[in-house]
C-alpha cells in the first residue's frame, strides 16, 4: 500500500490517520500460517519538521512450538515507530525510512517489522517439557517408558549405588 506524504512533509504540524488490512503477499515458512489478516492502525504526522510514523500491527498465526513441535495459534501484536525523510545524507544511517518523492510503501515497511519483531523460538506454553529424543512422544501429554540413558562416565559410579 502506497501512501502519499507529500502533504504531511510540507505541512508542519499535519497529520493522517491511517488504517488498513492486508495480507502478506508471502509466507515465513511452512510453520508460521497467517491465521488472520495483518491490521494496521496509527497514524502519521508532522511535529516541528520532524515526520514520524506510529501505530500497531496486529494478526494471529498458527505456529510450530519449537520443543514439542504441537501446532498452536497465537495472537501478535507489533509496535510500528518510524522516523521519514525525503533525503538522506548517509545511506547506511538506519534511524530514518526514506519516502522518495513523499511516497511510502507502508505495507512492506510493516511486514518487514513484523519479520524482525518474531522471536527466534515459539514456545507453546512456557514450561513446554518437547518429546522424547529415543521415542518421540510428547511429554507434556505424560512421561515416556524409555530408561534414560547413562553416560559412560558415570556408569562405575551406578554400579557402586546397585551394590
């Protein structure tokens, strides 16, 4: 979504709400799932020549947890916060978006948020106990019947305690 800020720019002390839904034209991976559109809502605005842009992103996924690898859907909600400019003095200066000819495209600027705000792991509860690496069942619905394995350097010390 394309938005044109030419106004905003030029007028201090102007602003525009904003508020739209999309979907991603792309997916993360096969075990994020968008369960629900992404919802954009916040506004843009000029204060003393600066322009920023604030609001919230929101949608629901349906995720992998990353220990018992159980599906789950979760609610996420993404803080949006850009400083614009028209020019930049120095490229590799990452503290302003720039909006050529007063033109952003907020619906990239917002995904790419949502991308880098997604936490490393999912967890599907935070005492998630994952599966069994010898029989892979999953341990949250109950303890496995497999005999733990015993590392070769503390088998004398297990035999002595059999005696």
């Amino acid at each position: 979504m394309q938005i044109q800020l030419e106004q905003i720019f030029n007028i201090e002390g102007s602003s525009k709400d904003l508020s739209f839904v999309f979907e991603p034209e792309y997916s993360l991976s096969d075990d994020f799932v968008l369960e629900t559109p992404v919802t954009f809502s916040g506004g843009v605005k000029n204060t003393a020549g600066i322009v920023s842009l604030d609001g919230t992103a929101s949608f629901s996924a349906s995720v992998a947890c990353s220990r018992c690898a159980e599906r789950f859907k979760k609610d996420f909600s993404v803080e949006v916060r850009h400083f614009l400019a028209t020019k930049l003095q120095n490229e590799d200066n990452d503290d302003y978006i720039l909006a050529e000819d007063y033109m952003l495209d907020l619906q990239a600027l917002v995904c790419e948020d949502i991308i880098l705000s997604l936490p490393v792991k999912f967890l599907c509860r935070e005492d998630c106990k994952g599966i069994c690496p010898e029989c892979g069942k999953n341990l949250n619905s109950g303890n496995c019947t497999c005999k733990k394995a015993v590392d070769p350097r503390m088998a004398a010390l297990l035999e002595l305690l059999e005696d």
